[in-house]
C-alpha cells in the first residue's frame, strides 16, 4: 500500500491514461534555444524515466511576433519538428508522456514586434506593443493552431495553450490590457472571444485523441483583474470548446506578490483552484510551491484538484515519482525554490540549472560514473561543498571521510535556515543529512581535522569554508556590537534599534530576521496572504484585497548599510531581489547606500558620504550588526600546501567573494566527479 494514494492514482483521460497525478509543469531551461537535440532529450528522458505522469516542455512561440524575445524556440519549420522528434521519441522509449507548451508572449515579448490587444505598454518591458486589427488577430490564432498541429507531427502525446501569468491570451481577457470596443473586447463574452477561439479551433485541427490543457489564470493579482464569476465562465466555456485539463495560472508576471518564492508558503494557492472543482468535468490541475509528495498527496486529498503540477522540484530530483512509489521520498531532493540556478539563469540568459542538483540540464556533461580505481578521500568541511563532495565521491564508489569541527553537518546552511521565509533550508539539510546516513562515507562530527590527520589518503579535499571579513570599523570591539553569526547562531541579545552594516546576502537575511518577533508569515498562510494582500477573487476583482498589503508592525527598527552607493540589493537574486527589499520596506527598514563608517560608540554608528567624509550622521543604534562579508577560512590549506600536500580546495575556502550554495555544491560535484 503506498503512502501516496491519490498521488500514485492513474488518471484516465478517455483516450489516454497518466500513470500518476504529477505533472512536470513548463519550465523555460534555455535548451532547446541551445539546439543541441541530444541534451534536451535526455534531459526529459530522465524525466520520464523518474515516473512523472506527464511532463509540459517550455514555452514553444507559435511565431516569431510572439516568442518571449527574438529567438526563443518554436516549431516553425520541418527542420524543428524532425528536432522536437527526437525529444518525443526518447520520452516515449522511456515510457514517459510529453505535452508542447505554445507560449504567445503579447506584450511581454521582448522585442519591438510584440503585438497585443491594445498598444499598452507592460511595466516589465521597454517596448510598447503593436494592437492588433481583426487581420491580426486571426493571425495569431492560425498561427497558434498550426503550432499545436506541428507539435503532433512531432509526436507530442499533447499540447498546451498558455493562457495565463498576463501572457497574450491573458492580456484579452481583462480590461487592464484589452480596452478594444470590436468583438475583442467590451464585454467579458468578447474578451473571452479569443481563447474560445482558439481551443475550438485547436481541437478541430488535432482532433479527438490528443491532450489538450488550457493553462487558465485563476487569480491575476493585478488590478482590474478577473473577477471569481468570469474564471468559471472561462474554465466552462474552454471546456466546452475542446480541453482535455484546465491547469492552473497564479499571478501575472507584474504582479507585485511573490508566487512561488521561497517565502511564498507551500501549495499557497491550491484553495484557489480547489473553488473550480466540481464547476468543470475535465480534470483540474493545481499549482504553485508543492515540493514534496507529502504536500501534493494532502492538496489531492483535500480535493483541491485532480492533479498537481510541479516543475522546480524536477530540476532538483528528476527521480522525484520514482522515489516516492519506492517509499524512499526522504531522499528526493529538495527544491528550496530559491530561483538562484533556474529563473535566475532563465532571465539572464543562462541554460537553467539547480543549486541542490547541478547536473539539472547538464544530464550530458556532468555524468556521475563508477569511479576506475577506488581511492582513500578525506573532505574537510560539511558545508554544501564538502558535502556535494563527499557524497559524489561515495557515489562513485570512492572510500570518503568527512571532518568538520561543528557537531552538524550544513555549515552556512544552518544560518540561512535561522531566517523567515527560508524554512526550506530546513529540509535541505535533513536531506543531506539522510543521503550521509545511506552512504559509506565515514563522518566526523565535531573534529578539527589537522594536517596530520590528513595523511594516508590519496586526495584531499578543503571545503573549510569562510571566516567573517574584518571591517576594521572604530569601536567594532564595543559590547553593543555583534556579528551576523553571533545573531542567526548563537542567538546572540539585539536591541530594539539595530544599525546593519553591509547589505550583501547576509545583511539582507539578519535584516529579516530582526524585523521578526520570531514568527514567520510562510509558516502561517493567514498571515502571509494578509502581508502581502492576496484576497479572494470571489470578492475582489484578481484576487487584491482593496487595503493593500498589511504587514505586522516591525519587531525593530532596522537600518541597513553600505558603502557603495548604489540601490541595497541590486546583486541579490534577480528575480526574488524584489521581494527581499519589499519585505524589508513593509517593515519599514531604512536602507543607506553611499556611507563611509567613522566609528561605534554608545549612541550607535556614526557614519559620513562622499569623498570628502562629508554629512556626518549618527545612526542611533543600541546593537550594531557586522555584516561585511566574507574571507576563505585557509589556514588548513595553506598548512597542507606548505607541508607540499596536493590538495584541491572548494566552495568559500577557495572564493569567498560573492558566495553562494550554488557555487559550492556545483564546484564540489564537479569536483568528486572527476576524481
Ligand atoms: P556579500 O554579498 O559579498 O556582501 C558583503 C557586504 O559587506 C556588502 O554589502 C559590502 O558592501 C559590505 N562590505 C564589504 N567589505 C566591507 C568592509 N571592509 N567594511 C564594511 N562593509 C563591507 O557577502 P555576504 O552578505 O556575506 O553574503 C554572502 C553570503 O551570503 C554567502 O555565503 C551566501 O551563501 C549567502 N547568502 C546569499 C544570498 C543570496 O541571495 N544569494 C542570500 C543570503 C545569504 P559595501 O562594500 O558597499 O560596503
Ligand atoms: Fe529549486 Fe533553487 Fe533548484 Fe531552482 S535552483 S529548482 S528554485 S532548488
């Protein structure tokens, strides 16, 4: 008997079945744009050799107007469809079901073509649409069904047609982006024209036995967005008109309110789609932060949807099903859903990737292989380096031990979990800490691993990690001063007015964690929806609440500082920076850039700009938190070195500079693999 009944349950379209209830939502990697057909099949081969009931590639552009920017990928000739058939076929030796994603961007194309209802401008691109005539718009929809029927040449098992997160078919149906007064537009039964439109037509041109989804946007989170009455007369009508599963859409991309951010608590969002259970017959698909088989099989068992679709958590652990029919779902890894190596990558232009699992979309190029000759490896640090190494080495049949002085393993993982909104570095160490129980590699908790200790292997690995970097501040040694590990481990007593010098990853963190009064909105959904304003579309047109976002007051009032003087957490992720900042505003935190520090004293920190020490400024502040990054922890190596030992020296004890788990667990794996 499975733990995971409803999640394991076959799901039986009619013509078709799905082995399970788990979709592999669309996901942009950047492959197919890199052309190399080989890689982007095995990438979803492995995919479907994992179990998943059905996979959604990334967006494909129906045509050249719609693309997400001049470029993206579609099926415009013979040529891509022989190339997308050596994609469906490996997913098909491998048992596995693939639907084609078409993604018309509208407005949000990133290219001076773009073409939308209306020529309204979207404030996440510089270039103004074209609107559309009538000649036009049956343009799109000949060119989006052509697609679909392209996609079946290619032996798709489906496609489907986005029609949400504010992209072209989105943009018709709300008054936000479609003021046309032709059939277009008006009224709702004329806004709504165009998607009925085109899945009637879709399934004319595929006819009867191919799948159909219709990704339908449940809850815009924009203004003058859907109203609840206008989603089910879409999902009735787009229902009628041919699909086979309504799958659901969270949020426009402009929207102001995280959606799948690790802040953003798990399956945030399955109410909404659990409202269309029972308005529809076709199967419904929920969506958004379900990361584990635990919280897919609750969303079902709650009757929230027939079906979940999860995309991130496959980037992390291709073998994510497989592991949970073998009841071995502690050893899925997990998504942390910290964008850092997929939407990350995707927005800048980068092939996708993941920080728990850097061989996500690199299945060709990092292989992990039985090693030929076994050898004797000491890893010294179990931080996300020294652990992605040692456990790739153990994987390969290496013998491994592992030194670390701290009596657990995790290293800065342990501090990033301390901060609200990144629970999930909870889980990221349980994990770990599961796959070293499974392993062989011998662990020492608890020992400073010493060049003598060293001796006898036949590699050695430093993964030492990082020291707090100095800043040599006046009065840093005063007792109103603490550092960031004094905070977030060693819980350390912070008063009620906190000055945060240096506003990098960790300044950002301790902020958060200061503005708290140890609660945390992710664990309280209530709470979260109530900071961030999400409301019921039932009662406000897209889902805001009319107040707005209505946050706690602060735990204290914080300000954060730097020396450059550009806007505070400009490097930070770029696509959750946003969120950081808007979480750190909503608290009112006073952010400082441009400062030179002049000293600490009792009334807090003094502080001066420009050149010219220019403006001095007190910065009233009972505890002063350093927060000024990072140097390689290196006395280890450089000892080795010194005594002429080879050693190969990983994560922050080889770059501090800019750190991050993604670096470290890349360079590690990468590391073990070759050796
Ligand atoms: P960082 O990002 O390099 O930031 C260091 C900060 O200290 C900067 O604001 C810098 O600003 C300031 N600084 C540098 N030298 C200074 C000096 N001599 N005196 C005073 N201020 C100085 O480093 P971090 O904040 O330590 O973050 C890196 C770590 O954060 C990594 O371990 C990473 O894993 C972790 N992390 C990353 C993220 C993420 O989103 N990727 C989030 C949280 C934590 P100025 O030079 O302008 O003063
Ligand atoms: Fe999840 Fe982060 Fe990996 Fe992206 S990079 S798949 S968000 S763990």
């Amino acid at each position: 008997m499975t733990q995971y009944p409803h999640l394991l349950a076959p799901l039986d379209l009619g013509f078709t079945t799905l082995k399970n209830r788990v979709l592999m939502g669309s996901m942009h990697t950047g492959l197919e744009e890199a052309k190399d057909w080989n890689r982007v099949a095995e990438f979803y081969a492995e995919r479907a050799r994992g179990q998943v009931g059905l996979m959604v590639t990334g967006g494909m552009a129906p045509n050249l107007e719609g693309g997400v920017y001049p470029g993206a990928a579609g099926l415009f000739t013979d040529d891509d469809i022989a190339n997308h058939k050596i994609v469906t076929d490996r997913v098909h030796d491998a048992d596995g079901k693939i639907a084609m994603q078409i993604l018309h961007a509208g407005r949000y194309a990133y290219g001076p073509e773009c073409v939308a209802p209306s020529a309204i401008k979207s404030p996440i691109s510089p270039f103004p649409p074209k609107e559309l005539d009538e000649d036009g718009i049956e343009k799109q929809i000949a060119d989006i069904v052509t697609s679909a029927a392209r996609a079946q040449q290619a032996g798709y098992d489906g496609v489907e047609i986005m029609g949400s997160e504010g992209y072209f078919i989105n943009q018709f149906l709300v008054t936000h982006t479609n003021k046309r007064t032709d059939r277009w537009g008006g009224s709702y039964e004329n806004r709504m024209r165009l998607p009925i439109e085109i899945m009637r037509r879709t399934r004319q041109a595929v006819g009867p036995n191919f799948i159909i989804i219709y990704r339908l946007s449940m809850i815009d989170l924009i203004p003058d967005g859907s109203t609840w009455d206008e989603v089910v007369e879409l999902a009735k009508a787009i229902e009628a008109a041919g699909a086979t599963i309504i799958n659901t859409g969270i949020g426009w991309h402009e929207a102001r309110i995280p959606t799948i951010a690790t802040s953003v608590p798990r399956a945030a969002f399955a109410w909404v789609t659990k409202k269309l259970m029972g308005q529809v017959s076709i199967p419904v698909i929920t969506s958004n932060r379900i990361n584990t088989p635990e919280v897919g099989e609750q969303v079902l068992a709650e009757g929230c949807a027939d079906m979940i679709s999860m995309a991130r958590p496959f980037l992390a652990d291709s073998h994510f099903v497989q592991k949970a029919i073998d009841s071995r779902s502690d050893e899925i890894a997990p998504c942390i859903a910290c964008n850092q190596a997929c939407l990350d990558h995707t927005f800048s232009g980068k092939i996708s990737s993941c920080l728990v699992n850097p061989r996500a979309c690199y299945e060709t190029d990092l292989v992990i292989k039985p090693a030929e000759t076994a050898k004797k490896i000491a890893v010294v640090g179990a931080g996300p380096a020294g652990l992605s190494a040692a456990l790739t080495a153990d994987e390969r049949g290496h013998d491994v031990t592992l030194f670390d002085k701290a009596d657990e393993i995790g290293g800065q993982l342990n501090m990033a979990k301390q901060v609200p909104g990144k629970e999930e570095f909870w889980g990221f160490v349980d994990w770990y800490r599961t796959m070293l129980d499974r392993s062989n590699v011998t662990l020492h908790l608890g020992t400073t691993a010493t060049a003598d200790d060293l001796t006898g292997f036949d590699e050695v690995i430093i993964a030492t990690g990082v020291l707090p970097r100095d800043p040599e501040i006046q009065g840093q040694d005063s007792e109103n001063v603490v550092s960031y590990i004094d905070v977030l481990r060693k819980n350390a007593k912070v008063g009620e007015k906190v000055a945060i010098i240096g506003a990098g990853g960790i300044g950002f963190d301790v902020a958060e964690y200061l503005v708290h009064h140890g609660e945390s909105p992710t664990e309280n959904l209530q709470a979260w929806k109530e900071e961030w304003g999400v409301g019921d579309p039932q009662d406000q047109r897209g889902g805001l609440r009319p107040e707005g976002p209505q946050p706690d007051a602060p735990a204290r009032q914080v300000t954060l500082l730097q020396r450059k003087s550009e806007k505070l957490g400009r490097r930070l992720g770029k696509t959750t920076g946003w969120i950081h900042r808007a979480s750190l505003k909503m608290k009112n935190v006073q952010m400082i850039g441009g400062v030179n520090y002049e000293r600490i004293d009792d009334l807090g920190l003094h502080v001066s700009f420009g050149e010219a020490r220019e403006n001095p400024q007190v910065i009233e502040a009972d505890t002063v938190v350093l927060c000024a990054g990072q140097v390689p922890e290196r006395s280890l190596a450089d000892e080795l070195q010194e005594r002429n030992v080879t050693i190969h020296v990983i994560g922050g004890a080889d770059v501090a500079a800019e750190l991050d788990a993604k670096r470290a667990i890349n360079q590690g794996t990468r590391l073990a693999a070759a050796l």
